[in-house]
C-alpha cells in the first residue's frame, strides 16, 4: 500500500494540520499554526499529486498549480501582521490559484464540449453573479483606496471560479461536479468570511469558520477532480487518443 496516495493516512493528517491551526489561533501560538497552517496544502497537494501524477493532463495539472498557489498564499498571509505587503501577496497568490483553478475547470467544459447541463449550470450561475457583485458594492466602501483594485479583481476572479464549477453540470461525473461545486461555494464563503472579519467587522469565531470553510473547500475541488480524471469514460477517451 502507497501510504503517500492513502485518502485514510492523508485525511488523518490533514485533519490533524487543521486541528493544529485551530487550536494556535485560540492559544495565539504562532509557531503552532506556523507548521500547520502550511501542512495543508503540502498534504493535499502530495496527495494529489501522487494520485494524479499518471494522468498528467492540462486538467490535472492546473488543478496541482491552484494548490501550489494557494500554499503560497497561506505563508504570504500567516505575516501579514508584519507588513501590509504580505496581505497583497497573499490575495495575488490565491487569485493566481482562483485563474488556475478556472482554467482547469473550462478545460473539463471544452473537452466535454456540447450544450448538455447548459439550463441548471445557468440556474446556478446567476445567483453566484448576483451575489458576488452585491458583495463586492458592500465592501468597496470600507477599503483603503490602495486595496480597492486588488480586492475588487480577486471578488471578480472568485465569482468566475464559481461560476465555471457550476458549468461542469453533465460533464463529469455527478459526484465530481458536486464535490467541485460546493468546494468552490466554500470557498467564496471562506473569502467572503475574510473579507467581512477583516474590513468590516470581527465575526464570533471569524478565523475557526474560515478555516474550516478554506480546508474542505481545498479539499472539495482536488478529491472532485481526481474523481473526474479517474472516471473511467475519461480514462477510455485519453486511451483512444494515446492509441
């Protein structure tokens, strides 16, 4: 047995690296969530890695690309006490892991190719719309003016992520569009938690549902595209065309 492609042994150790930051941001023991916090996304890029690293599509590896990114942008934000700078970085990094992620998920759209889903995926699309553009007017006033564009980019960026993960409808595996999907809800609401704690005000338990939301929202889109390279009508297509 492969323990580095074990769901068991990298679910218990991501459920541990998430328990650890948990517990540093209660107890303020920085060092703690200093090795957890990027335990994350080495746990679950390694595990995505060495499930996927077969296939070695565009998919696949965009998708491995939006969890580097997003490991960078945890470092980027756990100093962002330090400097200011750090939060910029930080958003610059998770917005590069928002535009791969997209990217990824418009590569299922076009080599799925056809209009099947097109009526639900639209259904599901418009409310994200709505939502982002209600979210974004409501923030934009609490910015400083040196935030304004990063911020209002990012929001645009998240919305368009969420929106192509809801026009995977029928063109993978339900089980994947649905693990893609509500991953990508989650993480909006991740963001939005963020966003709403930082510039607006301290949520009751702000950083514990951030994290939450962020780590099964991570964990929502990598396990739903491994579900989707490993279907086996996806795995019969890559063979015809190696043939």
């Amino acid at each position: 047995m492969d323990l580095r492609r074990s769901p068991l042994v990298n679910g218990a150790l991501y459920v541990l690296a998430l328990t650890g930051c948990i517990v540093a941001q209660w107890r303020q023991v920085h060092l703690l969530e200093f090795i957890c916090k990027p335990a994350l996304m080495l746990v679950l890029g390694s595990w995505f890695y060495f499930n996927s690293r077969r296939v070695g599509d565009r998919f696949t590896l965009l998708i491995q690309a939006g969890l580097f990114f997003s490991l960078v942008g945890d470092v980027a934000l756990m100093f962002q006490h330090l400097d200011e700078f750090n939060f910029i970085l930080g958003l610059a990094a998770f917005l590069l892991a928002q535009l791969c992620y997209t990217l990824a998920f418009i590569q299922n759209i076009a080599d799925a190719g056809g209009p099947q889903g097109v009526l639900l995926s639209s259904a599901l699309s418009i409310p994200l719309l709505i939502y982002g553009f209600v979210f974004a007017l409501d923030i934009l006033p609490r910015l400083d003016n040196a935030l304004v564009m990063p911020v209002m980019v990012y929001a645009g960026a998240i919305t368009l992520m969420g929106i192509m993960a809801a026009f995977r409808f029928q063109r993978t595996f339900a089980f994947s569009f649905w693990l893609v999907f509500i991953g990508a809800l989650l993480f909006i609401a991740s963001d939005s938690l963020l966003a709403t704690n930082r510039f607006v005000r301290p949520l009751p338990y702000g950083n514990t549902l951030i994290m939450l939301t962020y780590a099964l929202a991570q964990v929502g889109i990598a396990w739903g595209a491994l579900v989707h390279v490993h279907d086996p009508e996806q795995v019969r297509r890559r063979q015809e065309l190696e043939a």
